[in-house]
C-alpha cells in the first residue's frame, strides 16, 4: 500500500517536472520570437521588451506546471 502511494507521488512529480521544463522552453520560444523582437522594433527600450520577454516566460512555465498537475491527478 505505501510502495503505491509513494509510486503515484513518483509519477506526479515526474508530470509536474516535464509540464515546468516544456512550460518554460515555450515561453522561451515565444519571448524571443513574438515577444522581444516586436517590441524592441517598435521602438520602445530594451528593457521594457526584456521585461515582457521574462514575463511571458512566467506565465507559460506556469502554465506547463497547471497542465501537469492536471495531467498528473488525472492518471491516477
């Protein structure tokens, strides 16, 4: 009965890790692709599209995470 608990909180974990690396290399795809290079050729300053950039990377690590554990409580 443990060895099943233990092996459930295993795989939620696993779920929760590959939803947070996949979350953030989106996020890191799209900062630099459709969010950084935008509004840097707008002309507003680099620092308000790094801003935007580590925002974006925010939310879609985020995202990957929610996913995950989503995923995760429902194989179980």
């Amino acid at each position: 009965m443990a060895q099943t608990f233990h092996h459930q909180q295993d795989t939620a974990v696993e779920f929760e890790k590959l939803g947070v690396i996949a979350g953030f290399l989106t996020g890191l795809a799209l900062a630099l692709g459709y969010v950084y290079e935008p509004i840097v050729a707008a002309g507003l300053p680099e620092w308000a599209g790094m801003g935007a950039a580590i925002a974006a990377v925010a939310v879609c690590t985020r995202a990957g995470l929610a996913i995950s554990r989503r995923f995760g409580h429902d194989a179980h």
